[in-house]
C-alpha cells in the first residue's frame, strides 16, 4: 500500500496548500503517483519518461517487440471516466493501455452512469476504484481530479487517478507528449534548451499551454512568447510562476515578429465552450492569429509547428504538408508517452529497458 503525504492530511489542511506543495504530496518517493499537475515532473522524469517512451515505440515495431511489451500488465485494469468531449486523449490512453496488455473500460457519458440517479462524484470514482487499478479522468471541473486523489488515497483502494484534463486548469499528459515532441524535434540541436517557445490563441482558458508553459521552465535558457489578443492572454498566475523561476517571456499580440524568433509555434483554438455570455469569443477578432501559408516563409528552417489539437482555422490545411509541421506525430507521441506513464506508474520501466526485452525490439 502506498503511503503519500496526502494520506496523512484532512482535505482542508490539503486545500490550503500552494500548489508546488500539493504536487509534492502526490508523490511517492519522487515519482508521481497521482498524475494530477505539470509541477509534479522534474527535468530528470521528462528525460526517463522519454526514453522510456522510445524503447517502448521501437519495440512496438515488430511482433516480437509488442508481444514483450504485452506481457507487462495484463493482471491490471483500466478505468477511462471522460465526463467531457475527448478523441485524441482518450484513445491515446486506450491505446497505450493496449499496448501494454492492459483492458481497459469506460464512462464517457454521465447520463448512463449511477450519476444520473445523483451518485456524488466521490462514490462515483471509489465505485471505479473497486473494480479498476488505476483511473483516467476527464472533467470540467477545475481541481476535481485533486480532489479524486486525495479521497482515494483516503480509501481502502487508493488506486492512482491520471488527470486527463480538469477545466480550465492543467492538462499534464498532454504537456508530456508536448515535452516529448520537443524532445524528438530537437534530438540533434542539443535539445530543448536555449529555445525559443511561441504561444498562440487562446491561452487564458487553454489548460495545455498552462501545463506546458511550467513544464518548460525545466529547461535552461527557454524563452516563452504568449501571442494572444488582450482577452485571451495567458493568466497572471502562470506569469507568476514563470518570474518565480527565473524565466523570460513576454506577451504580445504581434504574430509575425515572433514568428521569426520561434523554435517552436504552438497553435490553439479558441476555447469558446468557457464563454459566460453566448458568442462572446466570437466578438474577439483572431484571424490575425492564425498561421497561413505564407507564415512559412517567415517561419525558421528548422523550427516545428504544434498543435494539440483539435483544431479549426487557426491552421490552413495547406500548411499540413511542410515538413515543419509536426502536429500529426505530436498526436501520435501521446499514445507512446502514456504508455510510458503506465509502464513506469506500474514499475514496468526498468524491464522494459532491460537489454533481454529490447533485444526483441
Ligand atoms: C485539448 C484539451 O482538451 O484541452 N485537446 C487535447 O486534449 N488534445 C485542447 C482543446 O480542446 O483545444
């Protein structure tokens, strides 16, 4: 049984906690156990999570590879409970648990599930916690996977619950396929440090660039530009915790002059299902912020384009077939780095990398 720091305290005592706190109580010895926040990872997790990740994609290329890697967790369960709209994040999740030999189940649907007949979401999620071994969860609710964890790690079965998205708030696992891609993308310039990180869209309301935006001040010398109109700027509580450590960045609403100092560009949409009052984002003109075509020239060699995808304008397909753009395999890079987070959440990632499995790869 897991003994964590959150074990020992009331939720008050837990609520009242900032947050780099919070992620160290959800911690077992360093590794998260709960995967609630960006602040739970450290440059030195990012980088075993990314190995991991590709010895876990070189041997799913072959049939003796994926049979190995089949065999780590077939004695587990899954538990996908999407309370939102989902494709990529849940069948990324699916899929990775797949490749582990894990099976998995779903609620995707509330008005089918006990909640209907009012269950409270604590019954709800120690419900899944009796019949599975670990918990994906999607909510709008800001802070509800937190307090998920924190009345399982109160309960008999204090399964780990792995936040798939919570509100407006954070959305870790994607910020970990976003690391990765960067990591991939930069393999042979010395990697993610000392790049320059362009932001763009709606970045008050969009949970991925909240989470990337921290994970990234894990690098040295990374320089973050928030690209945004007034309205949609990034949140003064991420700005503070980017000057609480130290990192340069800088808001503006100027698209082509930072285009052509950006490493990387990560293009969102607008997130209009948080508007208070209907059509209100509508009313905020964005058009100049979308990458045309003829972005590209502006665009550096070699820097990437990203983008978490879904989108709408905020890309002309056109731009699909540059090599630069690399959305389609950052897509892809989040079955292969949950994967890895199940495998090392379950302690399958020295096996993994051991050389009598990566001989089969
Ligand atoms: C994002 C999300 O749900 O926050 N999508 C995703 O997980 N790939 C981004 C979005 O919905 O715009």
């Amino acid at each position: 049984m897991v003994d964590l720091p959150v074990t020992k305290l009331s939720w008050t005592a837990f609520d009242n906690l900032n947050l780099m706190e919070k992620a160290a109580c959800m911690c077992d010895g360093g590794r998260e156990y709960h995967v609630l926040y960006a602040q739970q990872f450290g440059r030195e997790r990012l980088d075993h999570l990314g190995r991991l990740a590709t010895a876990i994609r070189r041997l799913a290329k072959t049939k003796e590879g994926m049979h190995e890697l089949q065999k780590m967790l077939p004695h587990k369960r899954a538990m996908l409970y999407f309370a939102q709209p989902s494709s990529r994040t849940f069948l990324s999740f699916a899929a990775a648990c797949q490749i582990l030999g894990m099976p998995v189940a779903e609620v995707r649907d509330t008005s089918v599930s006990s909640e209907f007949k009012g269950e409270s979401k604590e019954d709800t999620v120690r419900t899944f916690s009796s019949y599975f071994d670990f918990i994906v969860m999607r909510t709008q609710i800001d802070g509800l996977a937190e307090r998920m964890a924190w009345v399982l790690s109160n309960s008999e079965r204090p399964v780990p619950i792995i936040n798939a998205g919570s509100g407006k708030d954070q959305h870790p696992t994607q910020a970990l396929l976003d690391v990765y891609t960067l990591q991939r993308s930069f393999e042979e310039r010395d990697g993610i440090d000392g790049k320059v990180i362009m932001f763009v869209g709606d970045l008050a309301r969009g949970r991925t660039v909240r989470s990337l935006a921290w994970l990234l001040t894990n690098y040295d010398g990374v320089r973050q530009i928030f690209v945004a109109p007034p309205e949609l700027q990034i949140g003064e509580d991420i700005q503070a915790l980017l000057r609480e450590r130290g990192v340069e960045f800088r808001l503006t609403e100027d698209f082509d002059a930072s285009l052509r100092e950006a490493d990387a560009v990560y293009m969102t949409r607008i997130q209009d299902e948080w508007d208070s009052v209907a059509g209100e984002s509508r009313r905020i003109n964005t058009d100049r912020f979308h990458f045309q075509p003829r972005h590209l020239d502006i665009l550096k060699t070699n820097a990437v384009i990203m983008h978490p995808f879904p989108r709408r304008q905020e890309i002309d397909i056109a731009v699909d077939t540059d090599p630069r753009a690399v959305y389609w395999r950052q897509m892809r890079n989040g079955m292969w780095i949950r994967a890895a987070l199940i495998a090392d959440l379950f302690r399958c990632d020295a096996m993994i990398q051991s050389d009598s499995v990566r001989r089969c790869g």
